[in-house]
C-alpha cells in the first residue's frame, strides 16, 4: 500500500493506548469527544485573538474611548473589528478543520490496520459542512452563513456525522480502488483507497439536504436555532422565566452554543424591554416595576461572562494545583475581568468537560435566587443605570446601581460563585492526576522496554497520553537544565571495603525530581534526554556536578573515589577526554579522584569503536572502570586488551550468586583472572547476607548494594563514609 509515513500519529504497537491523559473522566476517553476538545483547543489561538480585538474596541472607559478617537480618527475601531471578525467570524469552519484532523489521528492510533488520510478526512467534513449550511451566491461570490461562533454547535454536529459516515464507508474494503504503479507517488494508493467512501459520503450529505429543502428547511444550523426558540415565543419576566434562562444559556455553553445569541427572543422581548420599562419609571420619579433585566443578569450573575467564570478563576487560584489549569487561568484573567470569557470556556475546557458540569450549570441559577430575593426585600439595589456589558464588576455595580450595597451583592454573589466552584477544581484536579499518573506508569514501562516508536525515538513519538506526557516532560527538563539549581540532582551510592573497613569508592547516580511526578527512574530521565537531544547537557551538567563535589569532599578532607557513568555520545566525542582534562585542572584533582564507568557494550565493543577513546582517556590519567561485567565469555578474552583500573560483576551473577553453581564459577574465574591482569574486582548489587557470604569466599572485598547502602544525598554519603570507617562493621 505504499510508504504510511507521511500519515501522521501511528501507534507503537497493537493495544497502545491511545487515551489522552489530561482527560478528566472516562467520557473524554470516547474518540468522538476528545477529538472535540482537542480541535477546539486548537482553536485556542483564534479565541485569544478575538478576545483582544473585542477589549480593545469595547474597553469600557470613556477617557480611553475619547483619546482613541481623537488620537486615530473615526476608524479607530476598524482594525480590533477586523482581528474578531476574521477570528471568531470562521470559527465553525477552523474547528471542522482541527475536529476532523484529530478525528482521523485518533483513527490510524487505534486502527493502524485501516489508516486514512487526515487530509482526506477533513476535506469531506468541510465539503459536508457546506452542503449543510446552504450557501448563498451573492452576486460577487459565495456567503457562507453560520462559520461563526453561532454556527459552533451545528458544525459540530455535522463534522462528526460526516467523519464517522467516512471512516464507516473506509473500512469497506470493496471501495478500494487498487492503484499498483511503480514509481508514482506513494501517496496515491491511500487517496485511491479514499475516493469512493469521499464521494459516498458527499452524496449522501447531499441526498439529506434535498430532503430537507423538501419540508421547507434550508440550512441545518437554522432548523436547530429555530426549532429551540420555539418555547420562548411567549414570554414574560417571571422568577421561573428568569431560571430557566439563566439555566439554559449555560447548557448551550457547555455544548459549545453562543447561549446569549440563541435565546436573545428573550434578551430583546423581555430583559432589554424591561430594562427600558425600569429606566422610564426612574425618569418619572417612579418604582422601577421589572427585576429581571438584561442589567440584573449583567452586574449580578455573569460576572466574568456566562456560567460567573470570574468565580471559577477564583476558586483556581486558591485551589487549583494542575499547572496546565492555572497557565489557562493566567492567561484568560484580563479578558474575564471584562466578561469575555470563550478563551476560559474552550481552553479550559469547560464545553463538553463533565468535571464542571454541575457548577458551570447551576452556579448563575444559585445567584438568580440570592440576586432575587435580596433585591425583593430590598437588601440589594435593582441595577437600572445604563452599563456596558464590558465593564468590569465593582466598576459595573456602581455606575448601574448607583449604591456601594450593589457592590456588595457582587462581592456576595463572587463568594459564593467561588464556593460552588471550589470542590469541583479540586476534583478536576484529581481526575486529571488520576490519568497522568496512569500515563506516567505507561511511559515508564515503554522506556523500560527499549522499543523504539514509529518515529525512531523511545518516547516522544508516541501517540496518546504517554506521547503527550513525555513531550511536556522534554520542556521540564529543558527548564531543569536551564536553572542551576534545578530538579537535577545526584545521589551517591558508597562502594564499600569489607576487608579493610574503608569506603575507596562511591558512585553518582543521576536523579530527576520532577516536582508533580516525584523521582524519575533514571530509564525513562535518559530516553526524554535521548529523544529530546539533551544527552550532552545532562552529560556534561552530571560530570560538573561530580566535579564540584569531589572538591567540596576533598576541602573538608573527606578522600573517596567519586565514579560516574559515561555515555556512549561522550565517548564518541573526540573532545571528550580534553574536557575532563580541564575539569581535572579548574579543580585541582588528582587523577584518581574520579572515576570513569563505561558499560562492557561500550568498552568491549567487538568492533573496537572505542579503543582509541579510552586509550586517550587512560593518556591522561583517568582511571576507568568496566560495568556489568560477565555478561559474555567474550569479554574476558577481551578484557586484557583494555587500559582499566577496575571491573565490576554484572548484577546478574550477583543475583543468583547465593545459589547457583554456574554463577559463581564465572564470577570465580573473573575474580581470578583479574587478580592475575592486576585489575581491581567490585560486585554490586549485594542485597543480602547469603550474596556478601558467597563472594567473600570467592575472595572479594569490595561491595555495592542496598544491603549496606541505598543511593542517598552528598551529605547523608558522608555521614556514612564516616560512620562506616569508624564503625568497624
């Protein structure tokens, strides 16, 4: 079928998980739904952008609206509306472009049996759409009604009816059209294999629309616009018709609806109405006779727009934990604070997000009721006073109530906003560390298992959940390299005497501790370095920091070996050993200060790669050790070719050395050949009693291992070496 690897995501292996790990409840985990999220939040750019260009035009400030039109003319405003129009005026047809694209990467992880062409996929949501919409001929050219916010919910709908029709109509393998031609463009089997299930699927999107024309209906978005009006067509300013309002603009949120838009029948028959009612009878020195105006909902409930979200980044700021919450949270403060909220409702997200369902929906009923009440008893003043729906709560009390008591009633009205919220962030927060730590778990074992991806790298290229999170935790350890005193640390692990009572050696162990994931096991630290091309800065950041403590140990007259792992990348750096050099000289150490522990892949390679670097390494006095030494017979012929100081047992044999003949027999011959070559001996990995008996009768001395020591701080290896030296055990 030609070469795949121009078609995107592709799953590691059968049965990888393909779930996104910042989801926050099992209903994320549905294919359908996370691709809404995700291509939403795609969209996330054009949301920002609409947001500036709406505060700039809109700022409620009449000095400011004064110096801009003094300053740039009658026009002023033309740029900022030209930034929300050509943003937020297509946004409907942005996300069907970023929905249909996630849709069809979801396919090919789960599906790498039957993958489609992403570009296949979104042209035919983008010609589906259209039908749908009814396009109208202008005269000039094609109108193209509903590709705004408005139209966000029927675009919806058809995106994800037109892919699923797609990639139904894919998995038949009768309308394949088999395309064989050397030599041509390997991506033409794959738009062959795509032809008939796109034009299948535009017929039959066709087909629906002419049956709608049929009764009457010309565009799908108006049908759904119209037919949910209808209950609204008499109405009054009722407490029951001001709930249910206040409800259903927010269930029209959560499905990513414009809910002012929808139900502005009630905006302009009844709140605007009534606001007018309120502002004639104050003119007349009269009770103003209406409380639910479109200024009640303004100042008292939508502080920070639809669903009181001024209150959600409240209850964020106090509670909220996750990083990635409080960098949306962060970034959306200036445009809620003037109740433009799209960037907090679609990057958050609240649409379609079920761990803020329940707040987001009853929150501004809440305060239906206690605006209500207090402004029927007179607690609370009724906000009758011109105000633009921009302006800033505080500011908006005062100049619509004309009363310090209707700040107060927001202040009341925020806490409590911020009450409901607050559980819910928490809960979100756990929801969404539950997954990542799931991830975590998932990305550890696929470090662990050396696999590479279908990119070639070992994490970073994978699809889903561990993907992502292995791509954030590229950035962290960026940042960690980039500070001094970041998360990268070492710990140090004694290496032990037993015959002499003295500590010659202890090794660097390289730690990350991540402040949300605890320590990183070393596996899964070296392949994000590895995949992320870091491996020569943790290198050489792991080599300084040994460095800098054998010189702390040495000033305060603590002698020790310091022994640390090289990799195969310094090692095939030609400057390596010139490097090493200088840090033996800024330090004023002698030679055998450090140690140099090369694995016996690297050091006994059979092609003799590395012969020269480590004879260039030996040129200069370093002392080099081999670790996991055993593995192969291979080795120990190969072993007196090499300028080493010392070898330490694969762990391995020192596993099962306790009980297996065959294992101490080999390290028995290593030992002895050693003795003979003049090159020290060391095991590691010595976990118990039995193992130090074992190898102490095989005339070893030297040990490493959890039964005397686990890896632990500089200051804590220190205290050992003391204690152990003075101990006599």
């Amino acid at each position: 079928m030609g070469d795949k690897s121009f078609m995107g995501h592709v799953p590691y292996a059968p049965g990888s998980a393909g779930h996104d790990g910042f989801g926050l409840l099992t209903l994320h985990e549905a294919p359908l739904l996370r691709a809404f999220r995700h291509g939403v939040m795609l969209a996330m750019p054009l949301l920002l952008a609409a947001a500036i260009g709406l505060l700039v035009n809109n700022f409620p400030l009449q000095i400011y609206q004064d110096f801009m039109l003094a300053f740039f003319g009658p026009r002023w405003k033309e740029p900022a509306a030209l930034l929300f129009n050509s943003t937020i005026e297509i946004l409907a047809l942005a996300t069907t472009y970023t929905i249909s694209d996630s849709l069809m990467s979801l396919h090919n992880q789960r599906h790498p049996d039957r993958m489609v062409l992403p570009a296949m996929g979104v042209i035919t949501a983008l010609s589906c759409l259209f039908i749908m919409m009814g396009l109208q001929n202008s005269g000039s050219g094609l109108l193209i009604p509903w590709a705004g916010i408005r139209g966000l919910f029927g675009s919806l709908v058809i995106t994800l009816c037109s892919c699923s029709l797609f990639l139904v109509l894919c998995r038949i393998k009768r309308l394949r059209l088999p395309y064989y031609s050397e030599g041509a463009d390997p991506i033409l089997p794959h738009m062959f294999d795509s032809l008939l299930p796109v034009l299948l699927t535009l017929g039959c999107f066709v087909i629906f629309r002419e049956v709608l024309l049929h009764f009457g209906i010309r565009s799908l978005h108006e049908a759904f616009f119209n037919a949910i009006r209808v209950p609204f067509q008499e109405v009054n300013d009722s407490f029951g018709m001001a709930a249910l309002y206040a409800f259903l603009v927010q269930v029209c949120w959560f499905f990513g609806i414009h809910g002012a838009d929808l139900l502005d029948p009630i905006t302009h028959q009844v709140l605007l109405k009534g606001m007018e009612a309120n502002s004639l009878a104050v003119n007349n020195q009269l009770p103003p006779p209406h409380i639910f105006t479109k200024y009640f909902f303004d100042v008292y409930i939508y502080m920070g727009g639809a669903g009181t979200t001024l209150g959600l980044l409240a209850a964020i700021f106090l509670r909220g934990k996750d990083r990635g919450t409080r960098r949306v949270a962060k970034i959306s403060i200036l445009p809620v604070l003037f109740n433009i909220n799209e960037l907090l409702i679609f990057g958050l997200p609240i649409v379609l997000n079920p761990a803020f369902l329940i707040p987001f929906l009853f929150t501004p009923l809440v305060l239906v009721i206690i605006s209500y009440l207090a402004v029927s008893w007179g607690l609370a003043p009724m906000p009758i006073f011109q105000v633009d729906w921009t302006t800033p709560p505080i500011a908006s009390a005062l100049i619509s109530t004309g009363s310090w008591k209707g700040v107060v009633m927001q202040c009341v009205n925020l806490c409590v906003a911020t009450g409901i919220y607050l559980p819910f962030v928490s809960l979100a927060d756990e929801g969404k560390m539950r997954s990542r730590r799931k991830a975590f778990k998932q990305l550890v074992r696929i470090a662990a298992s050396g696999i590479r991806g279908p990119g070639g790298k070992r994490c970073t290229d994978r699809p889903g959940s561990a993907g992502a999170l292995a791509r954030s935790l590229v950035n962290d350890m960026r940042s960690s390299l980039d500070r001094q005193d970041g998360d990268i640390v070492l710990h140090y692990q004694p290496r032990v005497d037993f015959v002499h009572k003295t500590v010659p050696c202890v090794e660097a162990l390289l730690r990350w501790e991540h402040p949300f994931y605890g320590s990183i096991p070393p596996q899964l630290t070296f392949a994000i370095a590895h995949d992320a091309g870091l491996t020569a800065r943790l290198d050489n950041r792991v080599m300084q920091m040994v460095f800098e403590q054998q010189f702390e140990w040495r000033s305060d007259k603590v002698f020790t070996t310091v022994a640390f792992n090289v990799s195969e990348d310094q090692l095939k750096d030609r400057s390596f050993p010139a490097t090493l050099n200088s840090l033996y000289v800024r330090y004023s150490l002698p030679s055998d200060a450090i140690m140099l522990e090369i694995s016996e892949s690297l050091a006994l390679d059979p092609e003799s790669r590395y012969n020269d670097a480590l004879k260039a390494l030996h040129s200069i006095g370093a002392i080099i050790a081999v670790d996991d030494f055993g593995k192969s017979y291979l080795a120990m012929s190969q072993i007196k070719r090499l300028p080493l100081a010392e070898v330490q047992v694969d762990r391995n044999l020192v596993h099962d050395i306790a009980y297996s003949r065959n294992s101490q027999d080999v390290t028995g011959t290593i030992q002895e050949m050693c003795l003979k070559l003049g090159i020290r001996t060391s095991a590691e990995y010595v976990e118990s009693q039995e193992q130090l008996e074992t190898l102490l009768e095989l005339n070893f001395s030297s040990f490493q291992g959890h039964y005397f020591s686990k890896p632990i701080s500089a200051e804590a290896c220190k205290e050992f070496m003391a204690r152990f030296t003075g101990s006599g055990r």
